[in-house]
C-alpha cells in the first residue's frame, strides 16, 4: 500500500465538495489529474470511495468512513509538525532542573523561573532540590537537564557558566557579643562553636567554606553538624553555635538570627549552571540558561551592608 498524504488531501476536498471541478479549482490543479489521484487510491484502499454519475459524486459508506479516519490522520499530521516546531523553539516538553538550597533564595533564579513560567505554558518544569555534589551523576546520565549548584570540581563530561558570586556571612544569635556588628573579620570567630554541615552529606558549601576558613588561618570548632542550610539557622536561632552562610538564605527571615557580613573581599561563594556536554541541549534548556543569566540582579554585585 502506497498511500500518501496528497491522497488523502485530494479525497477529503472531493468528498467535501462533491464536485471534481470544484474540488480541483480548490486544490488550484486541473480535473484530469484530480480524478487519476482519486482512482489511485481507490486502487490501494481496495474499496470504492465514491459513486459517480455524470450528475453527481456521492460518498460510499466506505467512503464516509474513509474520510473521518482520513480528517483524523490529517489532523495528526499538523498537530505532530505544530508539536515539534513548538519543541524546537522551547515553547514545549520537559525540563528537568537540579538545585541547592540556597536557590530558590536568590531573587535572580527565583525571577527566571517566574518568568519562564509566564513564557513557556507549555514546557513542563520538574524541580529536584540535590546538593552540588549529587547532581552530577544525573546530569551526566541525563536525568537532569541542567543543575543550578555552588562551585566544585567537574568532570570533564559536565560544562558550566558562572551565574553570580555571593557574599558569605556570619550568622549568630540576636543576643551574641558580635550581633551588632555591620562587618567583621573571620578572624573574630576564632574559638566560637561552629553550627555547619555534615561532611558526609556532600554539599559544596562545606568545602567552600573550609576552605576559606583555611587561608585565614582560622581553625573551627564545630560543634554541630547537621545536613540542612534551614537547621543550621534553626540551630543558631536556638543560641547552640555561630555559621557562615551564603547571603541568599537572608530572605529566610528568623528574629533571633543576625546576619554580618565577612570583611574579607574573598569570603564569597560562586552560583554556577551545569549541563552535560554529551547530551544535545533542548531549546527549553538553552531559554532558561538565557533567562537565569540575563535576570542576574544587584544583590550581590556589592558587599552587603
């Protein structure tokens, strides 16, 4: 059977018309050649489609059922083409995104993900809150389109872009001696119990940050280790330890926190997209990697005061 989609559009415009000569002035071809298509399929149907006199052209009952199914397979067509123009320009499909803690914090990733939203209707977004380090064997395996995570070592599977860098802060207790403070050294935490992350629970910001506290000399005496950002500041709120978090997690808003900036010009921490190089990114992808970047706010282009 060698049936092929110009049948189909002749026989529909026949069967709607009832008439070769109209149906031939709409499809803008001569009668002769109509009237040869429409025999052709006859031909591969195998059944008569059409009766014809030389008054009329009336619809078999094959070819009333012929023509639904012929309408339906029509419809398909345009509306698998009209998919994928639409996944070819973003509008549609999936999008599968990892992030750290801290990034539905930062007003610049929060912003993008509204505005992709408000654009993209159609593209179905999957959030998976993962640390840094977890992302990256389903970026590499593609179970993740792309990963918002803080600064660590890469496989040379993985490509990334810087998005922002942040200031780290100190936090403590509303009623700590250094609660009052607009700034301070990490120097000055010298000998304070430490509230900080679980080194087995694999985020970057443990690294990040004892690698900081490192180059200051400054030893921590860590008092707690716990796997989450939100019972760190939980547990400073309660008075048992000081941190050193990034500025994003401000927005968590806790009255018995007080937050201060580190003086020190290094005492930052880099916000970066990852994506696989092996896999073809989807247009989807590529939209909101533009929007992530283009959206980058003022809130941390300067120290915080």
């Amino acid at each position: 059977m060698n049936i092929e989609l110009r049948h189909l559009r002749y026989f529909i415009a026949v069967a709607e018309e009832l008439h070769f000569g109209r149906a031939a002035q709409r499809l803008n071809i001569s009668q002769p050649p109509l009237s040869q298509q429409i025999q052709q399929l006859e031909q591969q149907v195998g059944a008569r489609l059409l009766a014809r006199t030389n008054r009329s052209v009336q619809l078999t009952a094959a070819g009333e059922q012929f023509l639904s199914d012929a309408r339906q397979i029509m419809q398909n067509v345009t509306n698998a083409a009209d998919k994928a123009a639409r996944l070819h320009r973003g509008e549609e499909g999936e999008l599968r995104i990892g992030f750290t803690s801290s990034a539905p914090f930062i007003t610049s990733v929060s912003d993008a993900l509204y505005t992709f939203r408000q654009r993209y209707p159609g593209v179905h977004i999957q959030m998976q809150e993962i640390n840094t380090r977890q992302q990256l064997a389903p970026l590499n395996d593609g179970r993740l389109d792309l990963g918002v995570m803080r600064n660590t070592p890469l496989p040379e599977t993985l490509s990334h872009q810087l998005m922002l860098r942040e200031p780290l802060c100190a936090v403590v207790h509303r009623a700590h001696r250094l609660a009052n403070r607009a700034t301070l050294s990490i120097t000055e935490l010298v000998g304070e119990p430490f509230v900080f992350f679980d080194p087995q629970v694999g985020t970057a910001l443990y690294a990040e940050t004892l690698t900081l506290l490192e180059r200051y000399s400054v030893s921590p005496n860590i008092a707690q280790e716990v796997g989450e950002a939100m019972t760190i500041l939980g547990l400073v709120a309660t008075g048992l330890g000081v941190s050193i978090l990034p500025a994003s997690f401000r927005r968590v808003r806790l009255e018995d926190v007080s937050w201060i900036t580190l003086s020190e010009p290094d005492a930052l921490s880099e916000v970066w997209l990852v994506w696989s190089k092996r896999r073809e990114m989807s247009a989807a992808t590529r939209q909101m990697i533009r929007l992530l970047l283009n959206n980058q706010q003022n809130e941390f282009s300067s120290r915080i005061t």
